[in-house]
C-alpha cells in the first residue's frame, strides 16, 4: 500500500485482514516503541543496527549477477531530514540533505557493492576516496575489469595500486 494508514480503509479496492487482527493505533503505538538490535554489543559502529541486513543484500546483490569488464564507482544520496549523526548536506545534489552511499556499478547500471558513509573515522591512515575504491572493488580485482571513476576517487597512488591488481582506472 502507498501509506500504512491504507491497510486500514474500508474502500473496496484496499479491503485487507489487517484490521481483523490489529487496531490502527495499536499497530502505530507498537511500531512507535518497536527496537531490533542490542545496544550492548557495538560491533560495526555508527551502522551496528544496520550493518547485517546491509551485508544480506550485498551477498544476494552479487549471488545473482556476475559483471561483465566494466564496473563504475560513484555515491548516491538517500533522502534524509531526520536527526541523524552522519547525515551529509551536499549543496550540488538534488536532495540537499540526506545519507551518502558509494556505490559500485556495472555497465548496465546493476549495484553491486555498496558502503554507507557514516562520517569521519577516529584514526584516518589512507584517503578515504583511496580506502572506498579499494573495499568495494576487493572481490572484482585481479580479473582485467575496468574502473570508471570521478575525479574525487582519481589519484596516482591508487591507479598504481589498481594497476598491480590487474584492474583499469579510467
């Protein structure tokens, strides 16, 4: 349904068994109070809530397709307004406010990799640019691909590196 209050309306064409099971306010006050996740234990930091499903559907994104020589790297936007650390403001993008993910792509548009930026780390020992490169692209290294990147992931030092790992930076 477009909105969750839709599982609740009685017009013909929504009719559900929703209402038959739960009241709408009892179903808003739990999803209000509903928490999945130990806060005791931070393993991934800033994305310990969230870092299992995100290595879910990158295991399942590269289960199902193999790319061909061509792979891209590039970051997307999330739309965000809430409260949230790591929200990014990127004045060139169209949703201004929001959560900076890099992705890896092939030719054909196909996401196969991607790191959610959740701001700077305590202890920076390489670029970051250098470092996102490198973690998204370890399983597709060694295999003649080409890289296709933007200007703010370019530099010598990982077109050398890429370069020993039989990977193109264009």
């Amino acid at each position: 349904m477009p909105n969750l209050r839709d599982y609740w309306r009685t017009d013909f064409l929504y009719k559900t068994k929703v209402p038959e099971v739960m009241s709408r306010n009892r179903f808003e006050l739990i999803l209000g109070m509903f928490h999945c996740g130990n806060n005791e234990i931070i393993e991934h930091g800033r994305l310990n809530k969230i870092q299992h499903l995100v290595d879910m559907l990158v295991a399942n994104f590269n289960k199902w397709y193999i790319p061909e020589d061509k792979v891209c790297i590039d970051e997307s936007v999330v739309p965000f307004i809430g409260r949230l650390v790591f929200r990014q403001y990127l004045k060139n993008k169209r949703h201004r406010y929001g959560i900076k993910i890099f992705k890896l792509c092939s030719k054909d548009f196909y996401t196969l990799r991607y790191n959610i930026y959740a701001g700077k780390e305590a202890v920076r020992e390489t670029d970051v640019s250098y470092k996102i490169v490198l973690k998204l692209m370890e399983p597709y290294l060694n295999f003649g691909r080409t890289l296709y990147t933007g200007n703010w992931y370019s530099s010598v030092k990982l077109a050398e590196k890429l370069n020993q790992e039989n990977t193109h930076l264009v």
